[in-house]
C-alpha cells in the first residue's frame, strides 16, 4: 500500500506538472529530452551492475555483502558517469540529436549520484521500508519539479528536464540513506566478489536490455522523423505506460523481496502469481482501456491543442501499457527467484524481436506503426514466453495470469463502452473527460467490487464506506428482490 501510494503520489503529480510544463515547451524540446534520458537509463543500468537488487533479496547475508556492493557501485558509477560525460557529444550525434548533448552531460552527473544511492535504496526495501521510501520519494520529486517549473523559464526545456532529474535524484537519495537503521560504510572483501557479480550481471545485463527495449523506439523514429514528431510520440508512450509507471515500483519494492521469501520457504507461489496478477490488472486495465477510449479529448483537456496529433498513436499505445505491466511483473518473479539467466535471455528475445518489427512499423505508418509494433510482438510473442518461464519456477503460467487478468479487463471494456455511450452527445472536451471517469468509474466498480474487497486489507476492506462502495450493486440487487 505505501509502495504504491508512493508511487501514485509522484506520478499523478508528475502529470500535474507535466500539464504546466507542456504550455511552457514546445513538442521538439521534449523530443530532445527523450533521447539524452534514454542514455541515462541504459548507462544507469549497465553501470549498477545489478548488484541492488542482490541486495534486495532476503534470502542473501546484506551485513557481510553490503559495504563491498557499495564500493563496487560507487566505483562503476564514477567510471561510467565520466565517461557518458566526456562522450556526450558523440553519443547525442550518433542518435541524430546534437542538441541532446548538454542534456546528456547534465545526467552523466545523475549517474554518479545514483552509484552512491543504490545499495542504500535496495537495503531499505529489503527491509520493506515502504513509509521512509514514500517520503524519500516525494520529497525529491517536490524539490525535483519545483527546479523544473523555475528553470524552464530559464533554460532550452531539455536542459531543464536534465536538471530537475538531478535535484530529485539528490534529494531521495539523501532521505534514503537518512531512513536506514543500519548504515554501511564502503569497504572490501575479495571472497563476495565473484559471488557478487555472479548473482548480479545477469540481472544487470537483463536490466540494460530492459531499457533499451523501453528506449530503442525513440532512437529508431529519432533517425527518421522530425524532434517534433518525437517529441509526440514521447508523451503518447508516457501516457500509456502511466500505469506500469504507477505500478512498476510498487511492484518491485514487494515482489522482489516478498517472492524470494516465498520461494526460499517454499510456500504457494502458484496463488502468489495470481493475486499479484489480479492486484496489478484491478489497477492497470481501466487506466489503459479509458486512456485508449478518450485519448483526443484526455490529450486536449490535459496538454493542450498542440498536442493533440500524439492521440492516435496514444490510442494503440493505451493496450500495450496493460501488458507492459504483466512482463514487469514476470521480470521481477523471475529475478526474486533466482532466475536471472532467463530474464537476461527473455530480454534480449524481446529486443531482437521488436527492433525489426519498430523499423517495419515506422516504415508503414510512422508513429502509429511504431505502438503497432509494441502492442503486437508484447502480446503475441513476449507475454506467452514469459509465462512459461514463470510456470517454470511457480506453477502459475499463462492460464493463471490471464485468470487474473481476465475480469479486470473484461470490465474495463465494459465501463469504457458505457461511458463511450453515455458522453456521445457532449461535445466539450473537458466535460467528456469529466462524464467518462464518474460513469466508467461506477460501472468498473459494479463489476469487480467483490475482487476488490478480497485484495484489500483487513483494516480497509472492513470499513463500511468502502464496502459500500464496492458491493452496492450486490445490496440494490438484494432490496429489489425483497420488493419483489
């Protein structure tokens, strides 16, 4: 719940700033952006060697492994941090933007930054620290966005981005390492090195290829199309991957420690893959259904006009961040379990699989051929492979996930279709927006109340106002039938 409070907060209220910041830059800016934080996420990545989440898993000594993971994370974040700095400049002509390479020097200073937070956020969600996590996180993103309200006003909108990465990097990270009962200092033995790398490279290597899978469209369309054409397809991506977004780090702030637990205890990991599966669709079919059925007036309401050419590749997009969710979910059972060598190979399948089917997407039909390509090598290719390495190590393969699956999309479907009907004659963009959420919300809820209820905790799921809310078509139901 804390985690993915935490997570909420922060990326409902990245979209509120976004909303302010999107007035301010113009489409190309943020296409510019797009390409210097990809960098950013692949050399992070590579340069953490995944040694956090090594760390993270509860079945390792953290005492006798953590001040030999720091110095070897503080050591590769300086390294790589210098050199994404000093090579900024070919790096952003390699991918057709030479007005990405400030951006980018300005985050290879982030990449050192995190080389000395790592181990410290990794050791505060073994010990599911969630609540100093949530705060953490919220203040680095208040700080965070208040640099970037300020500065785009000052500085080309890319710099201004990089910057405010930066500030929220500082400032989580500071309030992490403030959290820990029990700090370490950076130190050394040679005997859990090797172990060390052993356990983390694949997972590192899986991880990288992870974001060149998340970032390899931007580079592809970044060769082929206008910074303003990209800069559209960067906010229909972000906005159909709000929910993996919104789950992503709930999801490994529990699935990593809590699966290696399960699994090291050897409990029912079978009905883990369920209720996880059930818990992430509750949440992440109806944002990608209502994304989807109301992406022209959500883009005009929330952006602006001159954004509105991203709503139909946001349209074929929107199914593509429900499963998107699903494959994140896999990744991380696979990496709690131990099962690292096969996310490293499942990720390169991925990559190798979507890097043909993005040139052929934007060859045929540009921005829209490029979440073609997304929606359809995820769901015919990625999500079947998955599942099998996930029955592999559970007993909960594709025929359990799409059991979890199922009912919340069902009624996602459902509710968008209703509210389709009901906002037909409303012609104002905001009101369309405003109708479809009230209507879809209530119809959604009709539906899948009862799961709801059975995931919430006992605390909440015992209060009346709340069971009131999720069964109250169960209770008409109930006194129209003593009437009759």
């Amino acid at each position: 719940m804390w985690a993915t409070a935490s997570s909420l907060v922060v990326r409902m209220s990245s979209a509120l700033v976004m909303l302010i910041v999107a007035r301010l830059i113009s489409p190309d800016e943020l296409g510019v952006y797009s390409l210097a934080f990809a960098v950013w996420l692949m050399v992070l990545y590579t340069a953490a060697f995944g040694i956090d989440t090594v760390i993270s898993r509860r079945d390792l000594d953290a005492e006798k492994l953590a001040p030999t993971a720091i110095t070897i994370t503080l050591c590769c974040g300086l390294i790589a941090g210098l050199l994404m700095g000093i090579f900024a400049t070919k790096i952003a002509s390699a991918l057709g933007s030479e007005e990405a390479a400030s951006s980018i020097r300005i985050l290879s200073i982030g990449v050192v930054v995190a080389g000395f937070f790592s181990i410290p956020n990794a050791l505060n969600r073994r010990e599911f620290n969630q609540k100093k996590l949530f705060g953490a996180n919220l203040a680095g993103f208040i700080l965070g966005s208040a640099a970037l309200l300020i500065l785009a006003n000052l500085i080309p909108g890319a710099e201004a981005f990089a910057w405010s990465r930066l500030v929220t990097e500082v400032v989580s990270g500071a309030f992490m390492v403030s959290a820990l009962k029990q700090r370490y200092w950076p130190g050394w033995n040679g005997m859990y090195f090797v172990p060390l790398i052993r356990l983390a490279l694949p997972a590192a290597v899986a991880g990288a290829i992870a974001m060149a899978v998340m970032n390899v469209d931007y580079v592809i369309l970044g060769r082929r199309v206008s910074a303003t054409e990209l800069g559209l397809y960067v906010l229909a991506y972000n906005i159909s991957t709000q929910a993996s977004a919104v789950l992503g780090l709930a999801m490994k702030e529990v699935i990593l420690p809590g699966f290696s637990g399960i699994h090291h205890n050897t409990g029912d990991l079978r009905s883990a893959v369920f209720r996880a599966t059930r818990l992430i669709s509750l949440v992440a079919c109806p944002m990608s259904a209502f994304t989807c059925g109301f992406a022209y007036p959500l883009i005009q309401v929330v952006y602006g006009a001159k954004w509105v050419a991203a709503a139909p590749t946001l349209e074929v997009l929107a199914p593509y961040g429900a499963f998107l969710v699903l494959v994140s979910m896999c990744d991380l059972i696979l990496t709690a379990s131990g099962k690292t060598t096969t996310t490293l190979l499942l990720q390169i399948t991925r990559l190798v699989v979507l890097v043909p089917s993005l040139i052929m997407g934007v060859r045929i039909a540009d921005l829209v051929g490029a979440g073609f390509a997304h929606l359809i090598t995820t769901f015919i290719v990625i999500i079947p492979l998955y599942a099998l390495a996930v029955k592999a190590v559970s007993g909960g393969g594709l025929t359990v996930m799409m059991r979890g699956f199922s009912r919340p999309a069902i009624a996602s479907i459902m509710a968008v279709g209703v509210a389709r009907g009901a906002t037909y004659p409303i012609v104002h963009p905001a009101a369309t927006v405003a109708v479809a959420l009230l209507v879809g919300l209530v119809v959604y809820v009709a539906v899948v109340g009862g799961s709801l209820l059975d995931l919430a905790p006992r605390r909440l799921a015992g209060n009346k106002a709340v069971q009131l809310l999720c069964e109250w078509p169960t209770r008409v139901r109930k006194l129209m039938l003593r009437g009759g």
